[in-house]
C-alpha cells in the first residue's frame, strides 16, 4: 500500500512568488492534515481537512495560505506571496475514519525556501 | 492547547545501551503517537498509544494518562536508531483531531 507522497520535495523560491505544494493521502483516507516546521520551532498543525469540507483551520497562519481539497481526494496548499518566514518544511498527514481519534501517518514533507 | 514536554532534550549512547525518553503533556488526551524522524527527515510511526503498554521488537512504550506523560523505552540502541523522537498528542478538546508536538529527543547512538 503507498504511504502519503507530497510534490516537490524541494522548491526554492523568490519572496513574493507563488508556490504550490501537493499532498496525495492514503487511499480511503478521509482525513488528511497539514504541518509545518519554520526554523527552530516545533512542528505545527495547520489545518484539517474531511473529504473536501475543512473541520478546522485554526493553524494557518494568514490569509497568504491557501488549502484546498477537491473532489476529497488530494489537497493542496497555496502560499501567495511567500514570505521569508514561511521558509520551512511543510508536512501532510492521512487518517482512516471520520470524527474518531485515528493513528496519522506523515508524508516525507515539501521543503520550502524562501530567498 | 495542550502543552508538550519531551526530556531530555538531546542523548547520546553507546550502541547497546538502554535508555528512557519523557513526554509530559499539560491536559487529557484522547490519543498520543510517538514518531522517530530519520536523518532524510521522514517521520516514521512507532507507536499510537492512547494509553497502556506496547512493545515492538526493541521498542516499547507506556503512556499513563491519568498522570500524563508517556515513556519510549529504547533497548540495545543501535546506530540506526539515531534521529529524533517525537511524542505528539491528540488533547480530547481538539474536535479537529491535531496532533500537537513535542521539541524532540535528539539521540545519537555511537558505534
């Protein structure tokens, strides 16, 4: 069975350009999550998603992010404009099931590098 | 949220050594994971342990919820088991089931 796979795995941008991070689930995961990790700090959550509807957004940051989950099956995450702050390493997660305490399983994560 | 504590902070073994990470959390919880994030910076799962004793292979872990922390018990290191371990829990007030993490252990295991 393919574990969670996120595109790129690299990407080294310009502050104020665009970026796109894809992030494909466990097939016949409901749940899919995204975590980032900015320089010396801890990893965060950032939002949750079931099927396509988002159940909780409390961890984004601002309004330059952008997730999105059509269709139920992979998400995305936009950063418009990237900031110098927002250089990290963005992780995604999948769990079975809807509304329950499931184990998360990670992808190998997008690092993102903000010039 | 809830609060995440890991200790000690960074370790360094002799390969064969047996050793005890901490993970105290601030508040109840309805799930807890352990991870161990190798040197290509994959977050690797070890452990889902809400509560109770699991053991896998060399691995073992107990998380006494009642008292709130978790232990990951670590024997006969090996120089593979070098990275860093997480604890990340699941507080029962988060309805959006988000793990929150620790600061990490960092083990270095030495041939």
């Amino acid at each position: 069975e393919a574990g969670v796979t996120q595109f790129p795995s690299h990407s080294v941008i310009e502050k104020g350009q665009t970026v796109t991070l894809r992030c494909d689930p466990i097939s016949g995961h409901d749940n899919l999550y995204w975590y980032r990790r900015v320089m010396g700090k801890e990893i965060k959550f950032l939002l949750h998603f079931v099927k396509e509807s988002k159940q909780d957004e409390s961890g984004m940051p601002n309004n330059r992010f952008l997730a999105e989950r059509t269709g139920g099956t992979y998400s995305t995450l936009k950063v418009q404009p990237a900031e110098l702050e927002d250089s990290g390493v963005y992780f995604c997660a999948s769990s079975y099931g809807r509304g329950t305490y499931n184990e998360q399983f990670f992808g190998p994560g997008t690092r993102l590098t903000v010039l | 949220g809830i609060q995440v504590e890991q200790s000690p902070p960074d370790l360094i073994l002799q390969e064969g050594a047996n050793s005890t990470l901490r993970c105290n959390f601030s508040d109840s919880v309805n799930n807890l994971q352990w991870f161990h994030q190798n040197p290509w910076g994959q977050l690797i799962n070890l452990f889902y342990i809400p509560s109770g004793t699991k053991q896998n292979g060399r691995l073992s872990a107990t998380t006494v919820a009642t008292e709130r922390y978790s232990l990951l018990y670590i024997s006969s290191s090996q120089t593979t088991d070098s990275g860093v371990y997480f604890c990340a829990p699941q507080g029962w007030r988060n309805a959006g089931n988000m793990l929150t993490f620790g600061g990490g252990t960092r083990l270095m295991v030495k041939p």
